[in-house]
C-alpha cells in the first residue's frame, strides 16, 4: 500500500514521456502530407496540360499548396469547440484520418480540380494544431515541465518536413526514375505521383493506429468514459511486449513504508508527535501521544472555529457561483485574440 501511494506520487511528477511520444507521433503526419507535395508540385501542375507558360504553372502550384493551409485555417476554430464538445482524442484521429484520405486524393488527381479539393479536404479535416496545443497543456501538469514538452512539437514538425520533402523528391514519378523496378504500362505511369502519397498515407495510418490504441482521452469531462481504443493497446502490450518485474526485498518495502511516513508527518502540525504510525516503534495504544494537545474541546476555540468555518463557507460558495456566472459566458471569437497571441501571429508570419 504505502509502494503504491509513493509511486503514484512520483508519476504525478513525473515527465510524461509516453504520452508525448504518442501526440509527437500523432502530430509527425501533418508536416510530412504538408510537405511532400513541394519537390514535385510544379511537375505535376505541368502534367495536367493546363498551361505551358511557366508563370501560371508557378501560380497554380502556389494555390494548390495554400489549399491545405488556407482550409486549416478556415476550419480550425471549428475543430476546436467539436474537441471540447465531443473531447481532445475523437477530433485528433479524424484529423489523421483526413489527412491520409486527403493524400490518396491528391495521389489519384489527373486534373487541377481534383487536386485542389484534395489538398482542401486535407485542410478542413484537419484542424488539429490547435487542439494538439490544448492537449499538450492539459497532459503537463507540471509547469516545471511546459517548457520541455512544448519544445516537441516544434521539433517534430520539423522532422516530419525532412521526411516528407525526402519522401515526395525520391518517390516521385518512379517509371522515369526507376524504371529498373517501374514498367511502362503500370498504375505508376498513369499516376506518376501516387506512390509518394500511398507511402505517406502509410506514414498517417500508422500514426493513426498508434494513436487509437495508446492516446488517452485529457479532456477533463471526457478521460473517465470507457476508451476502448486504449484497453486494446493495454491488452496488446500486456501479451507482446510484458517485460519482467523485479520482485522487491523486504528491506526496500520498508524503506518505502518509512519515506511515506515521513512525508505525511511533514503534514502534520510541528507539536504534534505520533508513534502509532511509526514502523519501528511499539504501538502506545489507550495513552496520547506525548506532545499531543487538543484545542478542540475549549468553549472559546470551538466559537472561533465556528466562525472561521462560516466565513470560509461563505467564501468558498461565493467563487463556485462566480465560477459558473463565468462558465455561463460564451467567449466570443475576439477574446481569443489577445496581445500575446497576435504577437505570435506575427511573429509566425514574418518567419514563414
């Protein structure tokens, strides 16, 4: 029992690294869909026989990658009140999904129609920057921790750019570049840009699954509901991957016991001296503990007990409805704009 309680302690301290390592996952596909269009995206406009001016392939190149941004930024706000409706990991998987639907879209696209609405689909199904933000705050708990666990995020778009961008260059068009292993006369020479976007949609699938089986719900309304996507993962690291426990001696089950104690008599007011708890020492059960003095039983100190308990009641009542006058409030759109967060913005911009 006292094992328990001290290694709950040290969890609720303790860096979430296996959560972090699923949202990191969760997070990896977007850059790669985002970014393995850029080494191929003027070849592909080109194929489409639209135009041979190099300027408005250029131009439609350029709409075709601001489609996916542009959709995301229009359906953002949108995903982020269905997260706090519906919770944080229903909206973060239907992101991944529409991005892995999105790149078999592109992937199959003949015409600039069709890969426009596929990298738009991408955008307005994923609207999972910001609610990815959200979920990062509530799984750190500790502020000792936030600077850690938001420096994550930058670093894995930043891999996910060097992948995607590696995957779309060396995957492209693989007949003309490959035809040792491509034949003329395949589905790749008809879609010479789907096998870049079927290998990144394996990239999303797996980030998908991962986070089906062991992303946990942090919505604070929602993480006590039955997750099944996660009893799954449980099950399946409890048959493939149990790793052996070392059985603990008897002297560090009292070691422990002993550190417990001593924590929960640091709680403990300084005259008061207890050693019915004491692991080590006799029990002095039907006398009281030597230090020990009771106030409680005075007239004067019980009125004054009373007093302070109804001031404190009536104080603690007073937050708890100012509290829910507070919750009743719909935020408008503009109270999210705050200084800081238009610093960002601009600060953002000028770097992209």
């Amino acid at each position: 029992m006292a094992q328990r309680d001290l290694k709950s302690r040290q969890d609720s301290h303790a860096f979430p690294i296996k959560q972090m390592i699923v949202l990191g996952l969760c997070r990896i596909c977007e850059p790669i869909a985002f970014m393995s269009i850029f080494p191929y995206i003027y070849y592909m406009i080109e194929s489409f026989h639209i135009t041979t001016d190099g300027k408005q392939i250029a131009l439609y190149a350029g709409l075709v990658t601001s489609a996916f941004a542009f959709a995301e930024c229009l359906a953002g706000p949108v995903w982020g009140r269905l997260s706090d409706k519906y919770g944080r990991k229903p909206i973060l998987l239907t992101g991944i999904a529409g991005t892995g639907i999105s790149m078999l879209v592109f992937g199959f696209s003949r015409n600039l129609p069709m890969a426009l609405i596929g990298r738009a689909l991408g955008g307005m199904l994923n609207g999972n920057i910001g609610v990815l933000q959200t979920t990062v705050a509530e799984v750190i708990t500790v502020e000792a921790h936030q600077a850690r666990a938001y420096a994550i995020m930058p670093f894995v778009w930043c891999l996910g750019s060097i992948v995607g961008s590696t995957l779309g260059g060396a995957l492209a068009d693989p007949v003309r570049n490959y035809p040792g292993i491509f034949k003329q006369g395949t589905i790749f020479e008809t879609y010479p840009y789907v096998l870049a976007n079927w290998v990144c949609a394996g990239f999303v699938a797996f980030s998908l699954i991962i986070g089906v089986l062991f992303l946990k719900e942090t919505h604070e309304d929602k993480k006590d509901r039955r997750d099944i996507g996660c009893e799954a993962g449980n099950w399946i690291l409890g048959h493939f991957c149990r790793t052996s426990e070392t059985l603990s001696t008897s002297r560090k089950e009292e070691h422990a016991e002993e550190t417990l104690v001593l924590m929960m008599e640091d709680e403990l007011p300084p005259d008061y001296n207890c050693t019915t708890y004491s692991p080590t020492l006799p029990s002095t059960t039907g006398l009281p503990p030597p230090a020990y003095q009771s106030v409680e039983g005075t007239p004067r100190n019980s009125e004054a007990l009373l007093g302070v308990e109804d001031t404190f009641s009536s104080e603690v009542e007073e937050a708890l409805q100012d509290a829910e006058r507070k919750a009743k409030r719909a935020p408008s759109v503009s109270s999210a704009f705050t200084k800081q967060v238009i610093f960002n913005i601009v600060g953002f911009g000028i770097l992209a």
